[in-house]
C-alpha cells in the first residue's frame, strides 16, 4: 500500500490492482488513505500556487508549489497554526493549532504531486508553511523518514524560529535535512520584540547549539532574516548580524517583508534601494547573501495568508519598534 501511494500517487484503496478485489473492497469501507483534500488552489503569473488543503477530520493547512525549471519546490506545513507569534508571520496572529501526524505532513507533498503534477525525484522540499516544525519534531522525523522515499535528505529543508531541544534532537538523526533558522535581528532585544521565542532560547543559546549542529562538508546552516522597514534593516543591523552569523558555516536569506494589510497593518517591507544596501553590507563583511525576491504574491503564497483569507481576524497588537511614516 505504501508503494502505491507514493509510486503509483493512489488515491483510494480501489487503484491498488496487485491486491485482491475483496481485500480492496474491504480496506474501501473500513479505512481511507488520509491524503488531504483541496480545497481551494491560487496561482500567481510566476507560476507559484498555493493549495488551502482540508485533512480528514477538517482542519485546514496550506502548502505551496513554486515550479524553478527542471525542479520544483514544494512547502509543507507542520502544525495546523502556530503559538510562537512572531511579528511578522500571519500564521502566528492566527494562533496555535494542532500538531500534524507524520502521514499529513508527507499527504501535502503526494497532494501536491497530483495537482502540480510532478513525478518522484523532481522536487526540493522545505518545511516553511504553517507551524513551527520543532515543536512537531518526533512527527517532522518520521514525515522525513517518508518523504525520503524519493527527495534526498540534501534537497529537504527544515526551517525554525529557533527551538534549541529540537535542534538538537534533529542532530541525532542519521540523515540531515538542510538546517534554516529564521532569525531576524542580531540582539535580543530586537529579536524578542520580533519573536517572542528569542525569551525562551536568545541568541548565545540558539548558537550554542547551532555551533554542535553536525554539518557535513560543503553544507551550511541558513539563516533567514526577515526584513521589516524600521525595525531591522539599517546599516547597523547589517554590521551585527554580519558578526554573529560568522559563528557558523553559513548563508543569510534576506525576505523582504510580504505585507499583509489585514493581518499585519502597521509592517511595511523595506524600499528596494534599503534591501540592496543591507545585502551590500553582509557581502562586503564577506557573508554569502541572497534575496528573496517573492514568488507567488498573485496566490496570496506568504504564510498564513490563504488560509487567512477564510480566518476571522484578532486584534491587532501593536510591536515597540518605530514603523517610519506611521
């Protein structure tokens, strides 16, 4: 059954023909496959499309396809929201949901392998879409053990916030995904106002345990670093976070902010000129960076904000960072 629904992309009992017709009749009425269905799919004029997927007992998860020529990457959630609250992540105002089990996890992929349609080996995996993966982390493992039927653990990324006990479960594994932390600011006091998570592990922890994490040759740790205007991005920043990132082997992924009017009203992405010159100043410091420069704005693809869409709104709390102009 397992090599049918992830070679053959079964989506019922019935399409497993090697098995006997009453055993297939039976498995029919007492079981189901539990891959999600969609519910709703947008796509952007890049291409990108994001899927609002409904699990078997109704909860809703989002995940994307981003096609990048001969590969495509698939983003999958690991909780049904998220309790860390960062200030910049959709997914956070809407508050906490429940953990995934391992077989929803991967079920985003097999859907997703369906719609797009992609076949085995085609595709990078990240775990960036709804929830913190290390607060999930014994399903995260086991949905890895899946997923690497057939994308190799080098073209799987798990991204945190920063949860150090998980980090250090995950470094116990045998086969290592791509480590990506979201960082953010370079202090503890900006970092905290931007997520709240930096209280319970700061910065001198989370690099503790990023400085055992067992890299192999020729792999680095990602940080990922959202840019919010007013809050992160001044020359200043750049030079600290130049500093500390210099730990470990590894690259900065600068995010412009992808702004959400409804959900995040007072945060604005930095002016282009601004994301430029922050990225000047790790270059110049000698850190490998890059941009991301958004996919999938037309399919509403940040995190959080399809789903958003459907999600009545709490009140906003306003951060104690200067937001120019407002």
């Amino acid at each position: 059954m397992l090599r049918w629904l992830w070679v053959g992309r079964a989506t019922s009992f019935g399409e497993m023909t090697d098995l006997p017709r009453a055993l297939r009749e039976r498995l029919e009425e007492a079981f189901d496959t539990g891959l999600p269905e969609v519910v709703e799919r947008t796509t952007a004029e890049d291409g990108a499309a994001k899927f609002l997927l409904r699990l078997p007992d109704g909860v809703q998860v989002e995940a994307v396809h981003i096609p990048m020529g001969k590969r495509q990457t698939v983003c999958v959630s690991s909780q049904a929201g998220c309790a860390l609250d960062c200030a910049f992540c959709v997914t956070g105002r809407m508050g906490a949901g429940r953990n995934l089990t391992a077989g929803e996890i991967a079920g985003q992929y097999l859907a997703l392998a369906r719609e797009a349609p992609f076949g085995p080996h085609e595709s990078n995996v990240v775990f960036m879409g709804m929830g913190e993966p290390l607060l999930n982390v014994r399903n995260v493992m086991d949905a890895l053990d899946l997923l690497e039927r057939e994308v190799a653990s080098r073209r799987i990324t798990v991204s945190t916030a920063g949860i150090v006990p998980g980090i250090e479960q995950l470094a116990r594994r045998r086969r290592l995904p791509n480590l990506a932390v979201s960082l953010s600011a370079a202090d503890d006091e900006t970092r905290t106002r931007l997520m709240p998570v930096n209280r319970t592990w700061p910065i001198a922890e989370l690099f503790r345990a990023l400085r055992a994490w067992p890299l192999e040759a020729g792999r680095r740790i990602t940080f990922e670093y959202v840019l919010v205007d007013g809050a992160n991005d001044s020359d200043d920043a750049a030079a600290r976070l130049a500093r500390l990132v210099r730990a470990v082997p590894s690259k900065v992924n600068l995010i412009p902010l992808n702004e959400s009017p409804e959900w995040l009203p007072d945060l604005r992405r930095p002016p282009a000129d601004r994301v430029d010159r922050f990225a000047g100043v790790l270059a110049s410091a000698g850190v490998p960076v890059t941009v991301r420069r958004s996919k999938g704005l037309g399919a509403v693809a940040a995190c959080g904000q399809l789903k958003g869409r459907e999600t009545p709104r709490p009140p906003w709390k306003a951060r104690a960072f200067p937001v120019p102009g407002r």
